[in-house]
C-alpha cells in the first residue's frame, strides 16, 4: 500500500503504554505501525521524524459548548473547534445549548450545516430528549445525533430559550426520556443538580446577603448533586439506559456513582479540568472569574477526583469548554452571572502536565482524553486509537518543552474571561496536531482549512 505520510521514530504513547514505532497512514486512516525503521520509504511519502516526540491519539472532548448559532461573539464552529485544535483535540461532541436548543431533528441538522461549513477538526452533535416525544427523540438519532443531553434544572429567564428542550427536573419525565432514549442506544449525559435543592440555597444566598464566591457556592450546595447523582442512578438502572453524569465535583457524589456501578448500571462519569486543579480556595480568590455550576469545592474534593479517576470510580476527563464574554461575567449580581469558562486551550497541557507531575500515569491520563471517551461514545476503535484502520488523528507532543498558560495568544474568543489559568506553567507541549491525516494545528499556527471537520456518528448500543 502507498503511504502519503509516514511519522518515524516516535514514542507512541496510549492507553497501554509506549513504545517506539513507525506509522504509516494511508488515505487520512491508519495503515500500519511498525517497528522504528521498517517501513518503506517512497519518494512522494511526506515524512516527519518524530524522534524524541511522543505520538498521542488525538484527544476527543465529549463536553465542549460552541455557541452557534445565537452567540458567535463568544465562540463559534470555527474558533472552537481552531481552540480544540490547539490542544491537540481531534473530536470534540458540542453540547445543544443553542437558541433555540437542539431538541428537534431540523435543528441539528441546521447545526450539521454550519458546523460543516466551519469546523477545523470534527465534531458530533448532542440532541436533547426534554420533549419526552418518541418520534422527535428517534428522529434525532437518525439524524445522527451522537449522544443526548438533560439538565435536571431550570435555568434563569434569559437563557430559557436556548434551553428548550434539554432541562426535565421531575423524576417521573426523567424515566420517561430515559425510557425512550434507552430505545436509541445512545448515551444520555446529565447534568446532575436537583432543582428543589438548588433553590433552597440561592434562598440562602439572598437570605444571609452573601456576596462573591460565598454567594454562589451556597446556591450549588453539595447535597443537590449529590441528591441528583442518586436519582439519575436509580432511574439509569429502572430504564436500562447508559447514562453518563457530566462534571462530577464532590466525594459525596462519587460515594452514590461506586454504588451504582457496583450494582452494574450502565453509569459513566466525568470530570474537569477545573474541579481538579483548584478548589474553593480559588473561587474566592478569583470570584466571577471562577462562577462555574457545580462549583469548585473542597481540597478533600479535589483528592476525591484524583483518587476516582484512578480507581475507575470516573471514567473519562472531559473540558467542558464553556466560553463567555468578560463583559458577561462583570454583572453586578454574580447570582446573574453566567456559569461557565472557556478552556479547550487549558485543558490538555495542564492534565498532560500533571501527569507529568505524577497525579496519574501518564498512560492512563492518555486514555482518559483518548480511547476511553472514544468507546464510550461509540466512536472507538475509527476515533481514540492509532492502530491500523483508525482515523489518523494525531498529536506530536515534546515532552521536553515546558512553558506558562498564555491566554491572549488563544484562539477561543472567550479567551479573556480565561484569568484563572492565565500565567500557569505546564510542562511538555503539543506541537503539532493532525485530523485523518493532515496538519491542522502546528507550532502555534493554525494550519488547518474551515470546513476540514466532518461529522462523527457513533455505533449505538443496544441492551
Ligand atoms: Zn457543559
């Protein structure tokens, strides 16, 4: 077989390890991965010598917000997926968080045009299953949907249009979508948070006039998650559906995900970047800058995570890539604030660099960007893999390099409500990322073409 690119003399280092290898890819795929120096060499062959890099899977982000089509100002096909880029991400699955959202069929495929038109590595497109309609809920996986999506809470005034159709907080519409959607084979993600609860502490936060930090950890108190997490468990296991709970932030939260998986539910969880490198401490620190929902807890949690990403009690690492403006961010009222922070470009080099650290194998914090949100999703082994026949989706990483999180050089339009990561240094860094065989991202540069992402389309389980 002809190769148009081979990458030789690489450390290939994935879920199981490393080694020295050759790749040679054909046709934007995997075609093999030989021992260093025994692939053939062709004068047409493009070869990068990859010597003292480490060869990574492209690395696929299940949890990242773009914003279009109501708010480009704050991120878009293009600079989200130009951010992903940067970070070595190949994937990335985009939330529906959309005016309005994406809980019919017409509107993802709206969303699969511009997306399309647009994006630098490819994506796959989240529906929501609010309607409690089965015909919609199939439609949507027909369309290609790639996963579904629920919050169990209401949002404010401002943002309910945009969050039509993805929030049921009742028990009983809950098991109803699950029901439907177990139907599909598809992955339902939950953002667990009980609403009743939630209310209880915003009633606090006014009652007790908190301000700052103290203001918005008390209307996210711990027992709504920990509240949600139990009920989403028991509905997974009563509907058969595979439900995977976003964002997980606390020990108590984790202690209901252990029961659950020790009774064999086909529950997955994740978490973020943030909620493992700071805590509260840095919410009140950093105030606005830091209002995420849930929000960052304590040390003890913070360890928790770390201890559950080890011992499989977390099952992926995901960004949750959330961009708004600085101006959105400076309302008076930081209950009003929107919770979110963007952070594709923070994501990667700081987990790498913590592996670094010794947080985690490096290996498996590999896998936990790579090859295990691929499988979860039903994208491995085309996606979070090099073996022969996977996408070439590829990133070169030197591990010798180190450097500081400089923000205003991102590519995500957000980049100034970034300030938490702004100035951390990280050790290693990716220089160069490839999606099915061609240089998107390389040395700062963006390099790849618009519209260069395709859609992904998952294979559904089906009990
Ligand atoms: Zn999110």
């Amino acid at each position: 077989m002809r190769l148009d690119l081979t990458i030789i003399n690489g450390t290939l280092v994935d879920e199981h390890g490393s080694r020295v290898v050759d790749l040679g890819v054909s046709g934007g795929r995997v075609a093999q991965v030989a021992m260093a120096g025994s692939l053939p060499s062709d004068p047409t062959t493009e070869v990068i010598d990859a010597k003292g890099l480490w060869v990574l899977p492209g690395f696929v982000d299940p949890h990242v917000h773009c914003r279009a089509p109501d708010h480009p100002e704050r991120e878009d096909f293009a600079s989200g997926t130009a951010a992903a880029a940067a970070a070595g991400i190949t994937t990335i699955l985009e939330m529906p968080i959309a005016d309005v959202g994406v809980s019919r069929p017409a509107i993802l495929e709206a969303r699969r045009a511009l997306a399309e038109r647009d994006a630098y590595v490819d994506f796959g497109l989240y529906g929501a299953c609010g309607s409690l309609d089965p015909e919609t809920i199939h439609g949507l996986a027909r369309a290609g949907a790639c996963a579904f999506k629920i919050f169990t809470l209401n949002v404010p005034p401002a943002r309910r249009a945009s969050f039509e159709g993805i929030t049921i907080t009742r028990e009983d519409d809950l098991y109803r979508a699950l029901s439907i959607v177990a139907e599909t084979g598809l992955v339902c993600a939950v953002h667990a948070e009980n609403d009743a609860l939630l209310q209880i502490g915003r009633e606090r936060a006014q009652r007790l006039q908190l301000t700052g930090a103290d203001a918005f950890l008390s209307a996210h108190p711990q027992a709504a998650e920990a509240m949600a997490v139990a009920w989403v468990a028991i509905l997974a296991e009563a509907t058969g559906a595979r439900v995977h709970l976003v964002h997980m932030t606390s020990a108590w939260a984790l202690d209901f995900v252990r029961l659950a998986k020790r009774r064999g539910v086909a529950l997955s969880a994740e978490t973020c970047p943030h909620y493992l490198l700071f805590d509260e401490e840095t919410a009140r620190t950093y105030g606005r800058w830091a209002k995420i929902a849930p929000p960052m807890r304590s040390a003890a949690d913070r360890d928790a995570l770390w201890a559950a990403l080890d011992d499989g009690t977390l099952d992926i690492l995901a960004s949750d890539h959330a961009p708004f403006l600085p101006h959105e961010k400076e309302l008076e009222d930081i209950l009003a604030i929107p919770s979110g922070l963007p952070n594709l470009e923070a994501f990667t080099p700081l987990m790498l660099s913590a592996a670094h650290d010794g947080r985690l194998a490096m290996s498996k914090m590999v896998g936990l960007m790579s090859a295990r949100p691929a499988r979860l999703y039903g994208l491995y082994p085309r996606k979070g893999t090099l073996q022969p026949g996977s996408d070439a989706d590829l990133v070169l990483y030197d591990p010798h390099l180190s450097s500081v999180i400089d923000t205003t050089t991102w590519h995500s339009r957000s980049r100034g409500s970034a300030k938490i990561f702004h100035g951390l240094p990280y050790r290693g860094r990716i220089t160069r990322t490839i999606v099915r065989g061609r240089t998107v991202y390389q040395d700062g540069q963006l390099l790849g073409s618009r519209g260069w992402g395709q859609m992904v389309r998952p294979e559904p389980v089906r009990p």
